[in-house]
C-alpha cells in the first residue's frame, strides 16, 4: 500500500524560507482518488524537520479536496531576516553649482561655488540601523545583517559636534566634500587664466588666480585677491586687499576695488579704490585712483588722469614733457565721508528692519490674544529680543555718526612728496584749494601752510 511519502515530497528553497509540497510525477493520476490525512502530512514535514510557519489551513484544503494545479504548493514559510538600513549623510549646506540661465543671465557666469560662512551647518550623520532575524523553516535563526555606518570626518575648517552628529564650518569658504572627508577651503584657486572654462567667481573667502583676468569678468571676494598676471578691463571687488603682480591694462573701463590696500605693478587706463593704501611699483598712466589714506608710486611716473588721497603721496615722477594734463588730489575728508556713508547705509537697513520686527510683533500680540499658545509666546519673545538688539545698535551708530559729522578732519599731515620731477599743467588739489604748476619742480615738499600750497625745495 502507498504512502503519504510514495505521492509527495518536500522541497526547500536555498534559502531555507520556504518549503513546497510536491508531487511524484509517476502518481499524478491516481492523486485525485487518494485520501490523505493532515496528521500525514504534518508527519512528512516533521520528517523533514519543518516546524516553523507550517500553512496549517492550505494542509486541510489539500485534505478535503486535491487540485492538481496548485502544486507545488506552499505548505510553510520562513520569517525573512531584513538588513538593517545603512547609515546616511544628510546634507544641509547648498551644495548646487548650477546657475540661473533664464533672460539677462551673463554668459561668463558659468558656475556657482558651493560657499559656506562660519557656523553654518553642513551635513548631519543618520545612524545605521540594527537589523531584524527571521527564522528558517527548520525553525532556526537566520541573522540579519545590521546597516554599516557612513564614513564621513570634518577636514580642514569643519568641526563635528558628537553630541548632534553634525557638521559645521569653522571657517567662511568653499565646501568641498571628497570620499570620506569634509573641508571649507576659504582660499579657492585657478590655476589658469580667467576663461569661460572658469567663468566670473564670487567668493566667500579668498582668491588665488594663477593666470591673468581678461576684459569682462568679474571677480569677487570676501577677502583678499591676488592675481598673478595682467587685469585688463575687468571687474575685481575684494572686501580685504587685492594683489596684482603684472598690472592692469584697463582700456579706461576696468575698475579694482579693495576695502583694504591694493599692490599692483603698473596702472594704465584703470580705475582703482582702496579703503586704505594704494601702492603701485611702477607707473599710473591716464587712470584714476583713489584711496583713504596713502597712494605710494616711487618707481614710476603719473601722468595723466587723476589720483586722488587723504592723507601722503609719494610719487618718483608726476607728468610729462608733453603737459599732459595731470589732476593731483587730496581729499582729506575722504575716510570720513566713507565712514559716515557706511554707518548711514547701516542706519537704513537697521531703521527698515526695525519696522518689519514692529509689523511681526503687533501681529503676534493680536494673535496671542486670540489664542495663548506657547509656540506664539516663543516667537513674540525672540521678536521683542531682536527689536532690543536693533534698538540699541541704532542709537550707537547715531552716537558715532554724531561725533564724525561733528568733527572736522586735520589737513596739516596731508602732503605730497616727489623724488624726481613734476611738470607744468599739474593741478595740485588740497580740497577746496588748488594749484596749477606753470613750470618744472624738482624734488620738492608739497602741502597746505597757512591756507596756501606751498612748494617746498628738498634739494
């Protein structure tokens, strides 16, 4: 007499998850007629040492009734082991270097460099997660794999706070993110002239360009620029000082400014403004430039255009033989105008946002009003510690811009030196006094005694 295990055996995936009852192809006909127990089956899966997730309600259909078509047939399941997630980084910071192309774009705005300031939060670390074990048919433990942590560390200018699993930069500049490593470079260089390859650069720290900056670019800089070649009329703004090795070669249109000092070869045809010193190794040729204090240019001569300072000028030559006409200016209240511009402009945006503070309060008052809900209370009160903050800022810059328009700037240390010559049609410019040279100094003092310009023989 056949039995249960002359019709049907048990097949197990590799995996061990899943066990099939089949059939033995040479009783097909006769399982229509044969009556089976479910204790028979069950027996048969014992024998085989199946003893977890055993379909017990598909065992008593296959009793009552034996469909061909359903086999082979699941009679138990495993519980399937699932890996644990892996870790992720989450990164917060811009890192996008697409720029906007929609109308009025600049062709030479080629890319965005991903730029961070101090304290700003870069990237967070989402831990990996522990896995969960299933269990075999056998009824034994099938390990899970847990999730691998991300490999991530804070390089140069980063610091992470274990505590928050975060990311910050220590420093303003570029992010650069590398296999397993986060730095803020706040220098960013090119090593290469200025191209469509590179296109215009705004930076939050400071530049290096290893090459010279054609017409039409722009370069900026929360800090300093040093460019080792030629600027031609090009735009280069730094918030620190800017550093030209060659020259500028500015075909009357391009402009350095610098809140800072500005080195530079030679000047001609360009426009150059420092917040403090302009120092020129060689010549200024038909440009205009402007700064605080001293504009220093002992190698070369000044011929033609306008240089305008508040306070020394020393100069190799001034002019030429053929009379260019040559404006030689102090402006001794220029670092004072510049001071109490730049406190005004504060003024205004402090005054403008002053209001906007005033607006959200008066908002958050009536709506707390309405409702006294904690979340509103938590901003009405940061709102109120920001108008204080705003407040008082307000009345110190009121307070300096009363001492600065008060006070009136000391002309007796503006002078102008010369080492070489000075040629006729010079005009020599002690704010609202002027002097036009009608003939050849030589080595010669220039400076306002008792309201009048003097020229003083150094030989």
């Amino acid at each position: 007499m056949a039995t249960v295990e002359d019709y049907f055996y048990i097949d197990v995936t590799p995996d061990k998850l899943v066990a099939y009852l089949c059939y033995h192809h040479e009783y097909k006909n006769e399982l229509i007629d044969i009556n089976i127990t479910e204790e028979e089956i069950i027996d048969l899966l014992k024998k085989q040492k199946i003893t977890y997730g055993i379909k017990y309600n598909d065992i008593k259909k296959l009793t009552e009734k034996i469909n061909i078509d359903e086999f082979p047939l699941l009679i138990a399941e495993g519980l399937k082991p699932i890996d644990g997630k892996r870790g992720e980084i989450l990164y917060v910071a811009d890192m996008t270097t697409e720029i906007d192309r929609t109308e009025g774009w600049d062709f030479r705005e080629v890319m965005k460099i991903p730029s961070v300031e101090k304290g700003d939060k870069l990237a967070t670390i989402i831990l990996p997660e522990k896995g969960m074990d299933g269990k075999s048919v056998f009824n034994t433990l099938l390990r899970a794999k847990h999730g691998k942590p991300v490999k991530l560390r804070a390089g140069k200018n980063v610091v992470y706070d274990q505590t928050k699993l975060t990311f910050y930069a220590a420093e303003d500049g570029e992010l650069n993110i590398t296999a397993d490593t986060l730095n803020v470079y706040s220098l960013y260089e090119v090593r290469e002239d200025i191209s469509l390859k590179t296109g215009n650069i705004d930076f939050v720290g400071s530049v290096n360009i290893h090459g010279n900056v054609p017409s039409g670019y722009t370069i900026k800089a929360v800090g300093d620029i040093k460019i080792y070649g030629i600027v031609e009329a090009a735009n280069i703004i730094a918030g620190g000082s800017v550093f030209v090795t060659e020259g500028m070669a500015g075909l009357k249109k391009g402009n350095i400014e610098a809140n800072e000092n500005v080195y530079i070869g030679y000047v001609n045809q360009g426009n150059i403004i420092a917040g403090n010193n302009i120092i020129v190794e060689n010549s200024i040729l038909h440009s205009y430039c402007s700064a605080t204090n001293d504009i220093v240019c002992q190698r070369g001569s000044v011929i033609g255009g306008e240089t305008r300072a508040g306070r020394i000028m020393k100069m190799k030559n001034i002019g030429n033989r053929m009379y260019s006409e040559t404006n030689i200016i102090f402006d001794t209240e220029l670092k004072q105008d510049l001071a109490i511009k730049k406190l005004k402009s504060t003024k205004l945006d402090l005054e403008d946002n002053l209001k906007k503070i005033n607006i959200l309060i008066n908002k958050m008052q009536i709506a707390l009003r309405d409702s006294n809900n904690a979340k509103t209370r938590a901003t009405l009160s940061k709102l109120s510690n920001s108008k204080q903050i705003s407040e008082n800022q307000l009345r110190e810059i009121n307070e300096q811009l009363k001492q600065l328009e008060g006070s009136s700037a000391e002309k007796k240390e503006s002078h102008l030196e010369v080492e070489g010559k000075i040629y006729p049609n010079v005009i020599i410019g002690f704010s609202k006094y002027k002097r036009k040279l009608n003939r050849e100094y030589e080595r010669v003092l220039i400076r306002v005694i008792e309201n009048e310009i003097t020229i003083i023989n150094r030989t």
